[in-house]
C-alpha cells in the first residue's frame, strides 16, 4: 500500500515535469533531452503496467502459448529433440555398460552411482553432460535464430506491433517460450535417466544426488538459454534467417573451435621458462586460466563436472601450499555450488547481456512491412 | 464543423540526411474517409508509421484520438486499427485462429473471441473459408482477412496502408465497397494511402496529396483542383474552322483571331486563352462553355469542335507528381 502510494507521488512529480518539459520542449529541443524525456515516458509505461497488470499478463500468456504450441509443432524442433533424445539414449547405454567396472568397492565415490549416469564414458561415446554441454547450444541457437525476422519477413511483426501491447512482449514473449521448451525437456531427460539408473541399478538416489542431478539441469537449462539470447539477438539484427544462423553457429564454432586454439598459441608465446620463479608460474597458470574463463562453453564445462563430481575439489591453478592438508574427499553439494558461484554467475550475466542487447536493438527498431 | 480526430502539426522525419516528411500538417475528422495519394516512396507509409507510434518523429506534434502516439503509443493502438501494406498471416493457422489470436492480443477472453471472429469473418464475406489455413488464401481473401483483424478491436480510426496493392479490379472494387459500407455502419474514420487515384476518387470525402514529404492539397475533387490550378478549374477546347476559307466565301467579315481573343477575354471566368493553329484552348474558373461558343459564333468563326475539359484527379495526378518530378 505505501509502495503504491510513493510510486503515485513519484509518477505525479515525473508528470509534472514532464509537461514542464515539453512546455521547454518547443523552443529547446536539443537530442538528448528529448531522449531523456522519451525514456521517462518509457519508464512511466512499465510502471503503470507493473503497478496493474490485469489484462496485460493475459495477453502475455496468450503470446507465450502460441509461441511454444509453435515450437512444438515445427519440425526442426522435432528432430531436435530427436537427436537429444537419441544421444542421451545412447550416452546412457554406454554409461550403465561401464558402470560395473567403475563401482570399485572402497572407493571414496562408489557412493555416487547416479551421478555416474551422467559422466560416465566407455569411450565410444561422449558422456552425457558433455553432450548436453555439445548440443546444448545447437538446440539453442536453433530454438531462436528465426525468431524476430522470420515474423517480420511473413509480414506478421507489424500486424501484431499494431496490437495493444507493449513492445517488448514481442521478444519476452519468445523467450520464455523457448525456454519453457527447453526447461522440460531437460527435466524430463534427466528424469528418464534416474529412471532408467533406477531400473538398471536397483537403488535408489541419494537426496544429495538428487540434489546434483537438479542444479546440473538448471545450468543446463541456463546454458541453452544463453545460446537462445545470443540466437534472438541475431535475430533481431539480420533480416535474413540464414544469416542468423550462420552468425550464431559462427560464434558456437569461435568459442567450441578457434578459441582454444587462439588461447593455446598465447599461451605458448607468453609460456615463462621451467627455470622461472615460482610466482612468475604461478601468476601465468593464473592467466591462462581466466583467459580460457571467457568461453561460455569452458564455464559450462566446469560448473557440470563440479556439480556432477563431487570429488572434484577446486578450479584453477593451486599451489602446493594451498593443497598442503586437504584431506581428498568428495564435497557435500552445497559446497560443490559455491565452488562453481562464479561460473554460475558469468553465464548469467552473460545471458542477461544478450538479452539487453536484443532489447536495445528491438525496441529501437523501426518496423516496417515485409 | 466536425470534431477532428486525427492532428498533425508541422510533422517532420529525417533519415539521417533525408526528409521522408516534411513539416507535414494535416487534420482529419471524425467519420471521414481520407485518402492520402501520392507516388511511392512520397512519405505516406512514414506518416502511417509516425501516427500509430512505430517511429518517432523527428519534430512536430502529432494526436490520435486526442492521445499522442509517442507517449502513449499502447492506447493508441487500442484505439487505432492499423493494416500494414502487404499484410502477413500465420500460414500454418486458419484463418479462424489468426482472428481468434489477434482477439487475445487484444486482451479478449478466448470464448468472446471466438464468438466475435465468427462474426466479423461472416461480416467480411470469409464465412466459407473460416477453416481454411490463411496460407491458401489469396491476396484478396488476406486483404479481407486483415480487414477483420484490424475491426477486432473496435477502432474508432482505421488506417490502411496501400490496402489495394496486388489485388484483381473486381476484387478491388468489393474491397473498397466494403471499407465504405463499414465506416458508415460503425462511423470509423478511415485513413488510406494509395497510389491509385482512380481508387481514392471513388471512395474518400476527401484526399491529400503527398509529394516528396509535402502535403501539396488537401480537400475534395473539386476543390483540389482549384487549388492545384489557381482557380481554373475548367478548359474548353474549340477548334475553329479555317478562318480563311470562310471570308473567302461567304464574304463575312470582322472575324480575326485577335478580335476573337479580345471577345473571349470579356467573358466572366475566363482567365486563359490561347491559341495553337486552328485550336483555341480557355481556361476559366467556372463552367461558361455556353458562353463561348456564343461568342466565337457571332465573332463570325466556324466553330468545329467544342471540348470541355473538367479537371480530373487524374489531371492532378500526372500534373503533379511527373511535373513535379521532372522540375526538380
């Protein structure tokens, strides 16, 4: 109640110098101000729209339904899920036929056969989550390259700015839609393969592992959802599809391919000798590390082993007095999900600057027909 | 005088270095149906865009219902049905659902919906294509199916963008009928852009022409004409049988072309003539065709044709824009 009482205050002031302004506004109307003004009026409309949504959420959730009964019934996100579904498949074959071996009585990770599930690799083929962590982006990228300019090019983008409705329910409309899409799918992927764990193995979960299995498939989900952004923003910026796509899986194969290779030559260049001091090595791992933290797919990578290796103690270079007593064991996942706090982080951000951008760019957009 | 619902004062949109409009200001009223003509490329799609709030102006003051549709370009949008230029349905949807989704965007409840788009696809002529995926659909049927879309929210101004465009005469015929009979039934006012002047002639109260980003005249037929024309609205053609031939054989005398010219000139309303051989062209502000073969008779001339010349839009048309054109 107070809340809404200051936010009126605030609005009535606002609209108060509004009008002040655009008295001013006739004999000096320099670009800025007036840009100013318009992000005031900007800001007052989502206010007013936060403060009675009504209506409003209906007409959101319309948009997000068609959006996903859109998704659902195309094609490309049949064969999608098709070759998810079949690799998963596939990695967990491999997976429950080496899983014999790898219980060895006393050790210290026998306790976690279901997380085994999921890094477990005979070697014919790769683990799940490094095929999540491999077609994760591909289902991204392809859940949202068309988005913008394939509504555009049919001539349906001004039909339906010409609504009543905001103008970044457009963008936020697609991309709730996609990641609905994709949240279960891989929930329910994760969940098959408990299930099936639980046929093949005969026990059950632990809640710890439980626990794991269900952060590993919200960064999962938070990892695709990054490739989406960058795929909407793509969108929004080319007008043709094809070049979306192209731009998207350009940036997939930068980081997947070249960048490693980029960070490998620099690194050789700049390697110190064996001979150099312990410090001067020390501070080059250091680099080499942040340097290789700038590839999405590497934070993917170490967030999931970490949640899905509980042995897995730390990230990055160490020193031997920094090891010096650590007792080798696995982490309980509370600890495990701090260790990774700032890859979780960074992919967000990263997420969320996509987004930004596509925003930017969309709502600045002048939308003309076809 | 009507209440005017549309008002536009001193529009301006610059692209970089080029003015698409250019301090444009135009009012229309409630109830009217209001042409915008002009060649492509002339500003009309710019000033379509600027009144529903898809592009900023770059100066000026526009208001839509009393509403400015920079500032609060949503309840405009309730108010204002806009039908782009090549207008684009879900092909992979009935046309049916289309209505039905434009409804929902619309905030109408689903079952209210389905009740509506039933109504206004019976409304214009779809009734028996209502199942059929809009991708079957021809230019035609679109154009009506997007004239539906754009009554869903009962707008109180509807504005279409060159809504002719790629359709059969027959087609264009019905089409324009039925905006007519629409905006009298509920008292929409209609803004259209067209190229056709042919189209806007048979429909509009009134007509702007646009050229460049200019407003050149605004008003009816007739009065544009007088406008464009400085007040000679009319041209009467008379071709005069050789002069020559008749002093030689009849003997009458008096006639000449200057003493004819000067006979003319005395005329109430006649502002122009000249003379190109045998043809004598007048120019005059009103009809006084009857007047001036009265007096190219008694001056003693054959008269072998008389042609009056009403200025069309069509006059207007090429006058303006391929003159216009062409000077620049």
């Amino acid at each position: 109640m107070d809340w809404t009482i200051f936010t009126t205050a605030i609005l009535k002031e606002e609209q108060m110098m509004n009008e002040t302004t655009i008295q001013n506004k006739t004999e000096t109307k320099t670009g800025w101000e007036d840009k100013i003004q318009r992000f005031i009026w900007f800001l007052q409309d989502k206010f007013k729209t936060i403060q009675n949504p009504g209506t409003e959420s209906g007409v959101f959730r319309a948009m997000v339904l068609k959006e996903v009964s859109d998704h659902i019934r195309s094609w490309r996100v049949i064969i999608l899920i098709g070759i998810i579904v079949l690799t998963s498949v596939g990695s967990l074959y491999t997976a429950l036929s080496g899983i014999s071996d790898a219980a060895k009585p006393g050790s210290s990770e026998d306790a976690f056969f279901f997380l085994k599930l999921f890094t477990l690799s005979d070697g014919s083929l790769p683990s799940y989550f490094v095929f999540i962590g491999f077609l994760g982006p591909l289902l991204g990228i392809s859940l949202g390259f068309d988005a913008v300019n394939s509504e555009h090019s049919r001539g349906t983008l001004s039909r339906m700015l010409a609504q009543p409705i905001p103008r970044d329910y457009v963008i936020n409309a697609k991309f709730v839609a996609a990641l609905l899409v994709i949240s279960v799918l891989f929930f329910v992927l994760s969940f098959l393969v408990i299930g099936a764990g639980l046929i093949a193995l005969g026990i059950p979960p632990t809640p710890e592992e439980f626990l794991r299995i269900i952060f590993f498939t919200l960064l999962s989900i938070v990892y695709v959802a990054l490739w989406l952004n960058l795929s909407v923003y793509f969108s929004v910026r080319f007008k043709q599809p094809a070049t979306s796509a192209l731009a998207g899986i350009a940036v997939w194969l930068f980081f997947t391919v070249f960048y490693p290779l980029i960070v490998n030559i620099v690194t050789k260049v700049l390697a110190p000798s064996q001979y150099a001091p312990v410090r001067t090595q020390y501070l080059f791992e250091k680099f080499k590390f942040a340097i290789m933290q700038v590839m999405p797919n590497e934070l993917f990578s170490q967030a999931t082993s970490t949640l899905l290796m509980p042995s897995v103690r730390n990230l990055g270079p160490l020193t031997m007095e920094q090891v010096q007593g650590a007792i080798p064991g696995p982490l309980p996942p509370g600890q495990s999900l701090l260790l990774v706090w700032p890859q979780l982080t960074g992919l967000i951000a990263l997420t969320i600057l996509c987004f930004i951008l596509t925003y930017i760019t969309f709502m600045r957009r002048e939308i003309r027909s076809r | 005088m009507r209440s005017k619902i549309i008002e536009i004062k001193n529009l301006t949109k610059k692209y970089g270095d080029f003015t698409a409009v250019d301090r444009l200001s135009l009012s229309i009223g409630k109830g009217e149906i209001f042409g915008l003509l002009g060649p492509n490329g002339a500003g009309k799609s710019t000033t379509i865009l600027m009144l529903m709030g898809l592009t900023e102006p770059s100066d000026g003051q526009v208001s839509v219902c009393g509403l400015d549709p920079v500032r609060q370009p949503i309840e405009v949008k309730k108010r204002v049905g806009y039908l782009p230029e090549d207008v684009g349905f879900y092909d992979d949807l009935t046309g049916f659902e289309n209505l039905v989704y434009t409804a929902k965007l619309n905030g109408i409840p689903h079952r209210e919906a389905a009740e509506k788009s039933r109504q206004l696809l019976t409304r214009v002529g779809l009734q028996e294509q209502m199942e059929k995926k809009a991708g079957k659909y021809s230019k035609g049927m679109r154009q009506r199916l997007g004239l539906a879309d754009v009554l869903m929210k009962n707008p109180e101004v509807i504005i279409l963008d060159e809504p002719t465009l790629g359709i059969d005469p027959s087609g264009i015929k019905e089409f324009l009928q039925l905006i007519v009979r629409l905006s009298r039934e509920d008292g929409i006012t209609v803004l259209f852009s067209s190229h056709h002047l042919h189209q806007v002639q048979q429909v509009c109260d009134r007509v702007g022409i646009f050229v460049e980003g200019r407003l050149l005249a605004e008003g009816n037929i007739a009065s544009l004409a007088s406008q464009l024309f400085s007040g000679s609205a009319f041209s009467v053609e008379a071709r005069i049988a050789s002069g020559d031939s008749a002093t030689d054989s009849s003997g009458m005398s008096g006639f000449s072309p200057e003493n004819l010219t000067g006979e003319l000139r005395k005329i109430e309303g006649v502002e122009n003539v000249s003379w190109n051989n045998n043809t004598v062209n007048i120019s005059c502000s009103s009809d006084v065709t009857s007047e001036i073969a009265r007096v190219i008779v008694s001056s003693g001339a054959g008269l072998a044709s008389l042609n009056k010349k009403e200025y069309g839009l069509d006059d207007i048309y090429y006058r303006y824009f391929e003159g216009g054109t062409n000077d620049e």
